[in-house]
C-alpha cells in the first residue's frame, strides 16, 4: 500500500504551481477538492486521513465521493465536474510516479463529466444597483469598507477573486484614478475608475489603517478579505437594499450579480460586445456566446414578434436582420414581397 499524504503534497505543493504554473485561486480550488475526497473516504473507510492509501482512491470511491457531493452536499453538476477534473490531475500527475497505479489511474480518468445546463443570470436594472450600492452605512468603518468593495465590484465587473485579491500597489489614484486586475486566465487589464467610486476608494483609505498584509480590502481581523466574505456582505446589505426596492427580494443576487449587471449596462450604453469583452476581461469569442449576448438576442426577438406582424400588414416584410445577429454595422432592413414588387 502506498501512503497518499507524500505523493497528494508534492501534487499540491510542487506540481501545481511550479510545473505546471497555476495560479493561486486554481491551486486553492484543487486543495479544497481533496480536502473534500480525503475526508469522505476517511469516514467511508473508517480510518484516519494520514492512513489513506493511493488503492484505496479507486473508481468506485470517486464515483461515491461524486454522488455525495450532488446528494449531501447538493452541489450542481458544475461544481461536482470541477470537483473530478482535480482529481483527474492528480492521477495523471501520479502515473509518472507510480507504475504500479497505472490500471486505477485509467479508471479513474475514463469518469466522464456530466452535461451542464446554460443557466441565464440576473442582472440588476440601475435603480437596484443604486438602492444596493446606497446601503452600507458610510458613518460606520465597515460601511465604508463595504461601499467601497460593492462600487469597485460593480463598476469594474470584477470576479470576486479579483476583487478580494486587490492590493495597495495596484491601485492608482493620481493623476488618473484606475486598479490593474490579474483576471481569470493571467489576463491583465487597466480599468479606469469612475469619480463616484473613486471617491468611495479615498474615504476607505482614510481609515482603513495599518492592517496585516498589503491587501486592499481585508476583515473585521485584519485578515485578507475572502470570497465567502463578501457573499455575506452583499446578502447583508441586500437585505436592507430591499426595504427601499422590493423588486430586490425576488431576485437571487450573488457577487457574480454585479459582474453581470455591469456587462449589462455596458452592452445597452455603447451597443458593442467587443468592449464588454475587453472590460470584463473576457475573450470576444466567448463574450459573443456569453449571457448577456444572448439576454440582448432574446430581447431583439421578442421585439420583432410584436413588430413584424404589424410591419407585414402594410409592407408584407419577410426579411429582417438585427445587430446580434449579423453584427454592429449591419443596419435593420425590410424587403419588400414579390408581390409588392410586381405592383
């Protein structure tokens, strides 16, 4: 039997992030996926996590561990794949250690992944944004520290790991207000700062104080603010966003929420995708089969269901075409029927 513990440390702690380069939120989620399998196969087997074996991680366990997930824990087929393809890592990493794991290793990576659903995410209208960004108290430290993070979340779209992973250094007051984010995939961006949430930034670095660590935002301990962190704050002062806007409490509002409404509000403002693909930091291929793109395309069809009929009554159109479909230049043209032309 081979001992798990040395071969799961140097996956975690040499192969991660110096062979194959991961960033630190990649590393951390892969970290918490065997956090997860190694607790549950030591309750399974009734042993200690420091006496788990290699062979005793075969195909059958993460199959368990996999409905677990799904059935205990009620995680969405998303999560519970992000979950496999950790441990798919870890057995390629170990079939160039252990020879002997080759036969468990195939096993293991022929799991397939299961079909995910395109869920469509809410957005904010403005009026919800501003009732949201207007809780926080701005007499009180923590409030605002937290008007701060929920202006700097919306206004730049930012991912929570973005947003908490700020620092003092990237962050840029004079002579043009900005913040440099390392976003998902190592790609880099510059987002000017509006004046509202630039103001917002000034009043939390005047008492934000000397805490632990260079950090831009960080806890009521000092610490470095986390993600679950700033899913309290925002269901928080969603609460008392409510009072004020009712509509608010009949929407699920997660910090992906924010990042969502501004793409929103910057697809309707400029009509241009490629800008919100550069804003959010997303790639313009993606940003075209993204949520937004096809919120936007769900709204143009609805329109020309309620035009067209009546367009066809006097004109007899046919044929339409509209910018998510065929592009920002393409302008919207009727063509007349063959008969209107023979008259």
């Amino acid at each position: 039997m081979t001992p798990l513990g040395s071969h799961l440390t140097v996956f975690l702690r040499e192969y991660l992030p110096n062979q194959r380069e991961m960033s630190v939120q990649t590393s951390d989620t892969y970290a918490y996926a065997f956090q997860l399998l190694v607790c549950f196969a030591a309750e399974r087997l009734k042993v200690t996590p420091s006496e788990l074996s290699v062979e005793q991680l075969d195909a059958t366990l993460v199959l368990a561990f996999l409905e677990h997930l799904e059935k205990a824990r009620e995680n969405c087929a998303r999560t519970r794949n992000s979950r496999l393809a950790a441990i798919k890592t870890f057995f390629k990493f170990l079939e160039y250690r252990l020879p002997t794991c080759l036969e468990q290793a195939r096993r293991v990576r022929a799991i397939p992944v299961k079909k995910t659903d395109e869920v469509i995410v809410g957005y904010l209208n403005r009026e919800e944004i501003q009732a949201l960004l207007d809780a926080p108290d701005p007499s009180r430290r923590d409030g605002l520290r937290d008007r701060a993070m929920l202006h700097l979340a919306y206004a730049g779209g930012l991912r929570v790991s973005e947003l908490v992973g700020l620092n003092l250094a990237d962050l840029t007051l004079h002579p043009q207000p900005s913040i440099h984010v390392m976003g998902k995939g190592r790609r880099e961006r510059i987002l000017p700062l509006w004046k509202e949430t630039a103001s917002t930034i000034r009043d939390w670095l005047k008492v934000r104080g000397d805490p632990k660590g260079t950090a831009l935002f960080h806890n009521a301990r000092g610490d470095l603010m986390t993600r679950s962190g700033f899913k309290y704050i925002l269901s928080k002062h969603l609460r008392t966003a409510s009072a004020k806007q009712p509509s608010l409490g009949k929407k699920r509002v997660s910090p992906h929420t924010l990042r969502h409404a501004c793409a929103m509000h910057t697809l309707h403002a400029t009509g241009d995708i490629r800008k919100v693909a550069l804003w959010l930091g997303m790639q313009a291929s993606k940003a075209r089969k993204s949520t937004c793109a096809r919120i936007l395309l769900r709204s143009w069809r609805r329109w020309l269901r309620w035009f067209l009929p009546k367009f066809g009554e006097a004109n007899s159109a046919r044929r339409t075409s509209c910018w998510p479909c065929c592009g920002p230049n393409h302008s919207l043209r009727y063509a007349p029927s063959r008969a209107t032309k023979a008259g």
